[in-house]
C-alpha cells in the first residue's frame, strides 16, 4: 500500500509540475524574455544533459543498431515536433486553454491507434470524439484573450498538433521502453531531440539577453526544465513500476486542474462561460473514449 501511496504521489506532482508550466513558460515567452524554439532548445538541451550526467550511476545498455530510427522517431515526435509546437502555441493562446486541449491527447492516441493499430472504434467512442472535438473549437473559435498580441485559434491548433504528435509518439514507444530501461531510453531520446530543436532554437537563444532575467523569469525558466522536463520524466516510470498504464493515464485529467487554478492566482488567465462549456465536452469526449478501454501512457 504504501508503495502504491509513493507512485500516486509521484503521478500527482508529474501533473502539477506540468499544469504549473503552463503558466511559467507562458510568462517567459509572453514576456519576451526568450522566443518559444529558443526556450525549447534551452529545455531541451539542459534536461538531456541532466539525464545523461544521470546515467552514470544507472545501468549500461547497449541499444541495438536496428533500433536506433526507432528512437530517432520517437524523438521527432516525442521531443521535436511535440514542443515545438507546444511553446509556439503558448505564445498566442492562453494557459487555460493550451491545458484543456491537451486533454485531448487520449482522443487522438484513440483514433491513431484505430488507424495504426486497427483497434475497432465502438459508436460510444465516436460520440465521444465528437464531443471533445466540439469542446475544442468552441474553445478555439467562440473564445477570446485579453493580450492584443494573441491569436487564439492559431494558438489552438498548435497545441493540437502537440497534442497529435505526443499521442503518436505514445504509440511508437509502446514496445521500445518494454525492450529497454527507461532511463536509457529517455538519454537518448533527449539526444536526438536536442539536434532536432539545434536549426530551430539556435538564432532565438543566441540573442537572449540572460543579464535581463528579473529572478521570477530565472525561477521559471529552470522550474521548465528541472521540475516540467527532468524530474517529470524520472517520476512517470516509477510509477509505472507499481500501477498500470491505464491508472496512470487518467492523471492527465487533473492537469488543466492544477494549470487553471495557478493561472488564475497569477493572474495569466481568467475563467469563463466559454471556457467551462467547452472544458465539460472535451472532459465528456475523453470519460467516453477511455471508458472500459487500455489507454497508453507514457513510459
């Protein structure tokens, strides 16, 4: 029992690590302090060297040739492409919203897998997509944002694209991370991923201007990397280790939770009618697609 209280306490850090940056990389963006693939490159790039400055003192792997696309795939899609498109959404639409719509992700991985995997979809399920699609474009089109530099809708379906490509990856790793640690894994992902984000990130962290950081964007950018990069990353497995992948992907629903409850309190999102009727489909759609199904989760 007590070990089962140690992972759901890990679980429930994982989400209020990654429900918090919302509003933490948003301010940093928003600010101006650093330009969404400059910040990715400097996530990225530290929490990778975090990991394998790690990996000293776990065990040694040898990743087998044949295996090495598989983990370059993973990277485009689980590192790359993933937050890319998540920073960049950040900086046009709010931390409310880029939560919510990330609670899709059980939706998409629901509809790559009867794609990839050929898994069938039941007419429950297909009623549930609907309903969290729907809840998506009310959030995307009939809501709005204080900020005169944002554009929700752009904002939006950028995070969806996070979305889309995380839920993807998700698919791809399934039988990887059950041939290797988790940790090795997780080394070498950042490794590719880091080379992936170098042409994009480069130019943007270049040009930061590090001596104009107040301590609250210092506090921020390093909570991104170390709390919603790092530690998120060791924590998840070892929950693993002790709950199913079903237990464990349910979490994702507290998230917009934590992320909406800390914006507000900072004052980087305000709630609304808008924002509640969309959030109830989008929680509808995914209670009916994960319903009496196996959902993956992150290994």
């Amino acid at each position: 029992m007590k070990s089962n209280k140690s992972a759901l306490i890990a679980l429930l850090l994982v989400q209020l690590f990654y429900g918090v940056t919302f509003t933490f990389a948003n301010d940093v963006i928003d600010g101006g302090y650093m330009q969404p693939y400059g910040f990715i490159l400097f996530r990225v790039s530290l929490a990778g060297a975090l990991f394998w400055i790690l990996s000293i003192w776990t065990p040694s792997e040898k990743i087998d040739r044949k295996d090495f696309p598989k983990f370059i795939m993973a990277a485009f899609f689980g590192v790359a492409l993933n937050m890319l498109a998540f920073f960049k959404g950040l900086q046009f639409t709010t931390p409310i919203n880029g939560s919510v719509i990330m609670v899709t992700t059980p939706i998409i991985v629901l509809v790559l897998s009867s794609i990839i995997l050929r898994e069938k979809i039941t007419k429950v399920k297909v009623f549930g997509i609907l309903a969290g699609l729907s809840g998506a474009i009310i959030l995307s089109v009939y809501n709005s944002s204080a900020s005169s530099g944002d554009d929700i809708l752009l904002g939006n379906l950028l995070v969806l694209v996070n979305a889309a490509s995380y839920s993807y990856y998700l698919i791809l790793i399934k039988k990887i991370t059950n041939k290797y640690h988790p940790y090795t894994f997780i080394k070498w992902l950042f490794l590719f991923g880091t080379l992936f984000v170098l042409p994009f990130g480069y130019s943007e962290l270049s040009v930061v201007n590090w001596s104009g950081f107040p301590t609250y964007i210092w506090f921020s950018a390093f909570f991104v990397v170390i709390g919603a990069t790092f530690a998120t990353y060791l924590l998840n497995p070892l929950a693993l280790r002790k709950l199913s992948a079903t237990t464990v992907s349910t979490f994702v629903y507290i998230q917009p939770i934590f992320a909406g409850i800390f914006a507000i309190i900072m004052g980087s999102d305000t709630i609304s009618a808008v924002k509640i009727i969309a959030a109830l489909l989008i929680f509808l759609g995914v209670y009916l697609v994960t319903k009496n199904s196996t959902k993956l989760a992150p290994k």
